[in-house]
C-alpha cells in the first residue's frame, strides 16, 4: 500500500478535528484543472478551500503558496463572483489561512510564523466560517 501525501495527511488530520455533520467533500476532476480540493457546506455558507503543504517554510521575504496558474485563475474568478475561497498553507505545526486574494502577496517567513494557526484552530475557523460565524 504507498503511503500517502503529505498534503492528504494534513487535510485528513483537520477533517478529524470538524463535527461529522458538516459536509466537506475533496473534489477531483481530471478534465478540469485548478479546481480547489475541497469543498466545505455548512448551515450559514460554502467554502471552498485549496490546500497546499510544505514541511518547512522557507526563508525568504516573498513567499506564496505554489499554486499552479490553473489554480490562481479558479481562486480569483470564484472570488471575484463572490464565492467564499481560501488557500491553507499546512506545514507539520498547523496551517496559514489566506483569503481575499491574499494567496497572490508575497509574505516573508515571520509574518506566516505570526499568522500559523495550530491545526485545531484551522479547523476551528473552517466550522466557525461556515456556520456563518466569522
């Protein structure tokens, strides 16, 4: 059996840590590119969230997520028609959260130290956006 994904592992680790009734569903379309990995829906609203891991950040003043062109495209349209997007950057001590378009700003190693949230507070957030709470 291989072993899995970084980036699957986080996401199942803070899937465990969401009430077993909101609904999230990892999407995958081969025909389609740049969809995000999975949609969340919840009693006050969806959320659509891309994942993207890394075991350490690097040290540099320009960080972004690696999103693919592909995905950048999807994010920003979906969010510019309204729909509620965000990019979490996982890393093995929790995730960044992004949204608004904040996946497209360079942000330097400290300032993500200073957003990391702990992997219960990402899917804190993930129950609390959706249930219409933030």
């Amino acid at each position: 059996m291989p072993s899995q994904k970084p980036e699957t592992t986080f996401i199942q680790r803070i899937h465990r840590q969401l009430p077993p009734d909101l609904h999230k569903e990892k999407l995958h379309n081969s025909y389609r590119g740049g969809m995000a990995d999975v949609w969340y829906s919840g009693p006050g609203r969806d959320l659509w969230v891309e994942y993207k891991y890394t075991e350490k950040l690097p040290r540099s003043d320009e960080i972004v997520p690696n999103l693919t062109p592909l995905q950048r495209r999807w994010l920003n349209s979906r969010h510019d028609e309204g729909r509620h997007v965000a990019v979490i950057l996982g890393t093995p001590d929790g995730g960044v959260i992004y949204r608004d378009k904040e996946w497209m700003i360079p942000r330097s190693r400290e300032e993500l130290e200073a957003l990391m949230k702990g992997h219960r507070e990402v899917a804190q957030w993930i129950r609390h956006f959706t249930g219409g709470l933030e």
